[in-house]
C-alpha cells in the first residue's frame, strides 16, 4: 500500500513508447512479477512471456535462460523489472534462491548484454537482498516513507479537495481538518498508496 508498483509503473509510463527495428519490437524496459513459487525456470518462463515469447512447453532452465539472454539483446531491452520480487526469497530452499540470485545477478554481468535490475517489493526485501554481497553492492534501495500529518497533512487536504472537484463532489465541513486527515492516514496505515 506504500505506492511501490505504481510508482515504479508511472517510472516506465515516462519512458519512450516502444517502437521496433527491423520488424523486431525493441522493449528497452520489461516488467513482469515474481511468479511463486519463484524457481529458476519459472522466473525465466514468465521473463520471456513479457519479452512476448511464451513457450508451450517447459525445457531445461538452460535454454530458458539462454533465450532470455537472447530476446533481451534482439528486443534491445535496457531494464528489468521485477515486482513482488521478495517472492524470490519466499518458500525457497537455500539452492534453489542461491539459484535465483545468481541467475538475476547474471543479467547485469551478461558480457553479450547486460541490463540494469529493478526490483520491487516489501521493506524486507532490502535484509533478503543485503545476504548476498555481490547483489548488494549492485542494487541501491529506494524507500517509500510512511506519510504523517506533519509532513504531509496539506498535501492530503489538497488532494482530498482535488479529487472532490473530479468527481463532482461538494467537499462536507471539516473535510481540510488536521483530524479528518489523521483518521484517513490511520486507516491507511501511514501508507502513501492507500492514503
């Protein structure tokens, strides 16, 4: 509810629409979600349906990745994104997400075709990340902090207001105060997305 994925949807809206060279589309940035449970091949299988190549049948992780790493150069794509990506962690034995982890992190150091990581999730997704070293050092965590009345108390009135107007709502009496606001941010939780 903090605003994650839309945040990150409206990063990619602003980037250049897709076009294509020689008749293959050129998709500079992909974004998918974590398939769970998150194995190799699953990743790389739900990878290359939004690289718009899904295959019927399932090989070897392998070649599943050797075309990943094919489709990323031939669609050009510059970034990866990967939401909900704490289900990399989640329900894994410790050979399957070491796996996972290395495979990601063989995106970035590909030598034919390296592409950055995006990878959003829950707040502990940053301790998941900070056990491997190498993807640590790779990754740079950005936060969405919670909103409070001090802060942001203004900014929720203006937006309540702004809203009223684009649905043709009359703003009810009390709909600016600093009570009103703060029993919306509790009920979301602090949470900029739900608010």
């Amino acid at each position: 509810g903090s605003g994650k994925t839309t945040a990150v949807e409206q990063l990619i809206r602003k980037h250049p629409p897709p076009q294509e060279e020689d008749n293959i589309p050129i998709a500079e940035i992909v974004s998918l979600r974590v398939p769970s449970p998150a194995t190799v091949k699953q990743v790389g299988m739900t990878l290359l349906s939004a690289l718009g190549y899904p295959m019927a049948r399932e090989p070897s992780a392998a070649i599943i990745w050797n075309n990943v790493r094919l489709r990323l150069r031939l669609r050009k794509t510059l970034f990866v994104h990967f939401d909900e990506a704490q289900d990399f962690f989640n329900n894994q034995n410790g050979r399957e997400l070491q796996a996972v982890i290395n495979t990601v992190k063989s995106l970035m150091q590909d030598t034919d075709w390296p592409v950055g990581i995006i990878l959003s999730g829950m707040p502990s997704l940053v301790d998941m990340i900070n056990e491997d070293t190498q993807l640590s050092r790779r990754l740079k965590p950005v936060y969405i902090p919670p909103v409070d009345l001090a802060t942001h108390g203004v900014d929720i009135a203006n937006m309540i207001e702004k809203f009223g107007e684009l649905s043709g709502l009359t703003p009810f009496d009390g709909h600016a105060s600093s009570e009103f606001t703060q029993r919306l941010l509790k009920a979301a939780d602090s949470q900029f997305g739900l608010t």
